[in-house]
C-alpha cells in the first residue's frame, strides 16, 4: 500500500474512533435522560442501540489488527493504534454500563432517595469522557492529567451517594399492612440506586483509562496506566 494511503488508514481510524466516542456519549446521555424522566421507550432505545456500538467497535477493532499486521507500524504511529485500539475497548464498555441505565430503568417500580443527584454524577462522567477524546484528537497530554484528577472528585460523589442511600435505609420505617411488599420494593430501589452509582463510578474509570492511553500516545508514559 502507498504511503499517502497508510496515513489516510491512520486519519480514517482517528475519525473513526471519535465518531464511536460521540455515540456511546449520546447512549449515556440517553440512559440518564431516561432514568430522570423515567422513559421506557427511550430506555429501550439505549439498550437497542447497544449492537450498532458493538458493531462499530468489531470494525474498528479489525481496522487496527489490519493496521498491525499490514503496515508493522513503529514509533509514533504503533502507539497511535495501539492507544486507539484500548480506547474503543474501553467506549464499548462505557455503551454496556449506558445500557446497564436503560435496564434499570425499565425494572424501577418508585421513586426514592430523591436527594441523590444521579444526573450531576452523570453529568461529570460525560464530560470526563468528552475531555479525555479532545485530548486524544488533540494530543493534549496535560489534559490527561487533569481527567485523572477529576476521576477523584467523582469517586467522592459516589461515595456520598452510596453513605446517603444506607443511611436512608437505616432509618426507613416500614408502615402499613403489606411489610412483605414493601421491604422487597425498597430494596430493589436501593439496589438499583447502588448498582446505578456504581456504574457511574466505572465510566469514569473508562474514562481515565483513554486519558492514560492518551499519554502513552502522544509521550510514550505509561504514569496512568494502571
């Protein structure tokens, strides 16, 4: 293959690979939309649209292994594909935690633990996943450090969010005849809520991992990559 069209191959997966990070942004997007709103047919749609993301992440995955085994790349360009393969593993699991959100959304029976703000938790795991990208088109290796920093703030949030939703537990009392029914609708909503918090909390993981991919890219260091 002539050069001129090794490095197309190589500016066509960049593309690639942010398109893919815009879609799975707009599935979590859609999956918080529709736990807040509590919209089944637009959860439905975020579990749906997950075979179009594992499609696009099969693709993109060959791409780089056609990428490997055509070109031999070396130096800069063998960490850009490599970098670039990690990422669209890490957006495909970003997309099964956004339909992980749809899923809880169809088996939620009540709204509880209102003081629990979800959507300012998933708020910042969307633009911790949106910076780590522009870093990536962007080559910003300051930028990395600065989502790994940020994944801090967030693990506190969801750390606050978990204490507020056992400590509600605790003191809940259950009234009425029916105690049966009532302990088992209140311990869906807080394992629901749990699980929700906890998924949120792995995005943003996701999300540090292509900031440390990111770094490893632009100058080859492995200081995030754990």
């Amino acid at each position: 293959m002539a050069r001129q069209g090794y490095q197309e191959q190589l500016e066509e997966l960049e593309t690639d690979v942010l398109y893919m990070s815009e879609v799975v942004s707009e599935s979590l997007r859609s999956g918080l939309n529709a736990m807040e709103q509590k919209d089944e047919e637009l959860a439905r749609d975020v579990i749906e649209g997950d075979s179009e993301i594992n499609e696009m992440y099969l693709n993109l995955e060959q791409s780089c292994i056609d990428l490997f085994a055509l070109q031999q790349p070396v130096a800069g360009d063998l960490r850009f594909i490599a970098s670039s393969f990690k990422i669209i593993t890490d957006l495909e699991r970003i997309a099964d935690l956004a339909t992980n959100l749809g899923e809880y959304t169809l088996s939620a029976q009540s709204d509880m633990f209102p003081e629990v703000d979800i959507q300012a938790i998933g708020d910042l795991t969307l633009e911790m996943i949106d910076d780590a990208m522009l870093a990536y088109a962007d080559r910003d290796a300051e930028a990395c450090f600065e989502i790994d920093t940020r994944d801090d703030e967030l693990d506190s949030l969801c750390q606050r969010a978990s204490t507020t939703v056992m400590r509600d537990l605790i003191e809940t009392e259950i009234d009425g005849t029916d105690k049966e029914d009532d302990i088992e609708s209140l311990m869906g909503a807080v394992s629901r809520l749990l699980l929700t918090i906890r998924d949120l909390e792995r995005v943003g993981d996701h999300a540090v991992n292509i900031a440390a991919r990111t770094l490893y890219m632009v100058e080859n260091s492995d200081e995030l990559i754990y």
